[in-house]
C-alpha cells in the first residue's frame, strides 16, 4: 500500500481503501471540504487541525480517516484517544476506526479492536472518558476531540495536558464539531483558533450534501415540489450568480449526506436552527439578548481610535471583574467600540490608574458607570467613585428610574445594532474579542418555557454587556445624568 502524496492521492487511495469518495467541492466563499481537511490534517502531522462542520456532515467520519491514515503510514510509535461528551460519543468515531481496522489496519493490528481500546504494533487507539481523572492521565501524540462544543470546558482545557511529542513524532489536537452553542467550547475554539495556531476548515450542508440526481430535479421542475427548494434554489443563485436558476445546488453537489435526511432536518428544525447546525453560519440564537448582532457585519479587524472623534469610557465594576470599553461616535451617529480592557482581582485604584494609562495622549469626554459605584465599600468606607475620583478619574452615571431599567438599556443597543430603518450603526473592532464572545453568549431568562427581556444574572457576559449599556443609556437615552467629583475628604 503506498503512501498518498497529494490531496488527489489521498481521494484515491480513500475511495479505493476506504470505499469512500469524499466530498470535494466548495459552494461557500472561505469554505472547505473534509476532503481539505483530511488532505491537511494527514500531510501535516505537526499541526493541529479543527472542523467546523454540519450535523451529519462527515466530521467524525474524516477524523477516524485521519487516524487510521496515520497509524497505517506511521514508523513511530503513536498514542492516540478519543474525547467527547461522552463515551456514547465518542464512540461513534471509535466504531468508524474499528472499521478501518477490518480494512486497512489488519497488518497493524496485536489484538481485535476491543471496546474502549486498540493495540497495534506501533501503538494504541483509546476511548477515554468526559472526566478530568482520565484527561490527566497517559501522554499522548494524538487527541481527537469530537463534538468539541459538548465537551465539559474545564475537561476540554485540562486534555491539552495530555500531548507530549515523542521520538519525533509531534503531539497535536484534531478537533471537530458542529457549533450551535453561543459562549460555549466551539466559539472559544473559532475565535481562538489563528491566535493558537489551530487550523480551521469549515463547510456546511451543500459541501456535504449528496448530488441530487436529473430524474429528480427534473431540470427545475422538480424543485418546485422539493421540500428543500428555497435554501437550495438561493444558493444555487448566489454560487452561479444567476438570479433567475431554477435548479438548486443540489445538482452540484458531490457528497454523502443524504438528500431525504437533509430534508428531514430542514422540516424539524426552526429557521435558526437550520441555519446554525446545518448551513454553520453561526450558532443558534435562541434565547440571545442580542440575536441581531453579527460578526459579519458589526465587526471591523481594522478599527482604531481615531483622533478626529470624540472618546468615551464605559465602566462596570463586578464583584471580582471589571471591564473598561473605549467608546467612539461619528457624525452620522455611528458607534464604535474601538478598545477594551477586563480584568478580575485587580483594585479599583490600580483599574483606575490602567485605563487612565492606557491612551494617555486621548482626550476623554467621559466616563459612564454603574451608579452602584456611589455605595461605600464596607472596610474602606470610599465608594469606587470616589477612588476613581481621587485618581484623576471622574465618573458619570444616570440616576433616573428609566435610565436603570435594564431593558430600555438593551432596546436602545438593539436599536443601533440593527435599526428599523438604515444600516446598522454599532460596531466593535476585532481586536475587543471578550466584548464580541458576551455578545454571541448573552442569554434572557426564560419564565413559564418563554424567554423575557431580562438577562440571566448572573452570567460571565454582563459585564462587558453592562459597561455598553452604560454608555448608551447615558449619551442616547431621554434621562438625566449627573457627574459627581467626590474627594477622599
């Protein structure tokens, strides 16, 4: 059996070996395909590879492609494990390598494939359980994360412990997942993923889906009665770029997943859900305070303070946390949230003295606060307005009952981010990552199975979301405002 070289090597030697052709065209602008994925993760064995796919779009099918691949071709020994919610998870990757075991791993092979774990001649292959006993356990060079975004987050963090390269052959993650929960593992791990040198692949339903037949889209005629004609038609639309086609991207396609259970799927599941788990555009949102909000078009990489505008500081001062947003507005009334600066533990006079630091040479018009920040801290008997005070940090708060309503607050960030007339008017630059994650995870209470306007509390987001609020309830709401400069005496 001969080592494949190239990326059409491994589709050969996959379709031959295998019995799989895998799919291998992009319908989406910055997509790729698990063809891509699997070409990448097995011709670089030194980097760590992740993908962001569909339900039922052939992740974990290419991962244990992966492994079996590199434990086929490879002269070093080599660890490897499964992680996932759960063992009935994890096992369905386990249950694809025992199958490849039968195929391509026979020579390999010490022992059959037991329940939890495979002895080959150069190795083993090994289920382990969601906990943190087993994830501080043996040393690894391979760690298959499988639904990353069901995965325990202190479990999920603690795994990484377990790599260690050994005789030459480099420890990495191969992490895989659909992401459908804001805030959770998955938006941690696309967010994060060129800061840690993770490589992303990406592809939904259509580079996944499998190809609709002629004498079943009958040329267009057929896709009128076919349950999946809207999103199939406006995507075949957008790829050609003919607004008139008749015939969905179905008749493109080239993958495995089946066109019945698609349809299944798009009849079950809401608009959101669909184009969250299986179109991968982003994750569910359901029960968001901010659902509107979208880093495709409210987030700039490239913006700066620019001094030409005027700047204002929003504050919130958690119990432990504390968050600090500069804030900028143009003529037109857009918003633009250009820096931010969270921290926990730290005093209120050395947070004063940081933000005071931070962009010393600008001007600031204020500083907006929770008016929480008047009452006394019981040991010292000064306010955190009065320390920010006696540091050169007056602070500026609402006092009035509809200033401090939570929801006037959040209408009005609503109002910005997707107006009821015009473009959007709020946006925050790329560098602000914590503010643009308490965004995408800021959740509503739910009373009697309903969610109501009124966030969860508490929840790590409402800080960053609090500071916000803070700024436009004190420059864009009807209240009154007052600034105090109180000293120490």
């Amino acid at each position: 059996m001969k080592r494949p070289t190239t990326r059409q090597d491994l589709w050969i030697h996959v379709r031959e070996y295998f019995g799989i052709e895998l799919p291998h065209a992009v319908f989406t602008p910055g997509h790729s395909t698990p063809l891509d994925f699997l070409a990448e993760a097995f011709l670089h064995p030194e980097w760590d590879v992740a993908a962001w796919a569909n339900r039922g779009g052939l992740k974990t099918l290419s991962a244990s492609i992966v492994a079996a691949l590199e434990f086929r071709f490879s002269e070093m020994a080599l660890r490897g494990r499964v992680l996932s919610g759960s063992e009935h998870q994890a096992r369905n990757l386990y249950q694809y390598w025992a199958r490849w075991c039968d195929r391509v791993l026979q020579t390999r092979l010490r022992a059959p494939p037991g329940r939890l774990l495979t002895r080959l001649d150069n190795g083993d292959f090994e289920i382990l359980a969601a906990s943190q006993k087993q994830v501080r356990g043996a040393k690894v060079q391979r760690l298959f994360r499988d639904e990353v975004d069901e995965i325990d987050p202190d479990v999920l963090a603690a795994s990484v412990g377990m790599l260690a390269s050994t005789g030459g052959a480099p420890a990495r993650t191969i992490d895989t997942s659909t992401w459908h929960r804001p805030g959770g593992p998955m938006s941690q791990l696309v967010a994060g993923a060129a800061e840690r040198a993770i490589h992303l692949h990406k592809w939904n339903v259509w580079e996944a889906l499998e190809r609709c037949p002629p004498e079943r889209h009958e040329g267009g005629r057929g896709c009128r009665s076919c349950p999946l004609a809207g999103p199939c038609i406006e995507k075949a639309r957008e790829f050609h770029h003919e607004p008139a086609r008749a015939v969905g991207i179905a008749a493109d396609c080239c993958g495995l997943l089946a066109i019945d259970d698609a349809i299944k799927q798009f009849r079950h599941w809401s608009i959101q859900q669909w184009q969250a788990e299986a179109e991968c555009r982003r994750p569910s949102l359901g029960g968001l305070v901010y659902p509107a909000f979208d880093r495709s078009i409210h987030v700039r990489d490239g913006l700066k303070l620019r001094s030409a505008l005027p700047t204002w500081r929003a504050i919130d001062w958690g119990w432990k946390d504390f968050v600090c947003l500069w804030i900028q507005a143009d003529k037109s009334d857009c918003v633009y949230v250009v820096d931010e600066y969270w921290t926990d533990s730290t005093t209120t006079a050395d947070n004063a003295r940081n933000i005071k630091a931070r962009h010393p040479d600008v001007r600031i018009e204020a500083t907006f606060c929770d008016p929480a920040g008047r009452n006394r801290n019981d040991q010292t008997g000064y306010s955190n307005i009065q320390v920010f005070q006696g540091c050169g940090v007056p602070c500026t708060y609402a006092t009035s009952a509809r200033a401090r309503e939570i929801r006037n607050g959040i209408n009005l960030i609503r109002s910005f981010l997707k107006p009821g007339a015009g473009p959007p008017r709020l946006f925050v630059a790329g560098r602000c990552r914590r503010l643009i994650e308490a965004f995408e995870s800021y959740r509503s209470r739910k009373v009697n199975g309903e969610y109501i306007d009124e966030p969860v509390k508490p929840q790590p987001p409402e800080h960053g979301m609090d500071a916000l609020r803070y700024y436009f309830v004190n420059r864009h709401g009807p209240v009154r405002t007052e600034t105090r400069r109180l000293s120490y005496a």
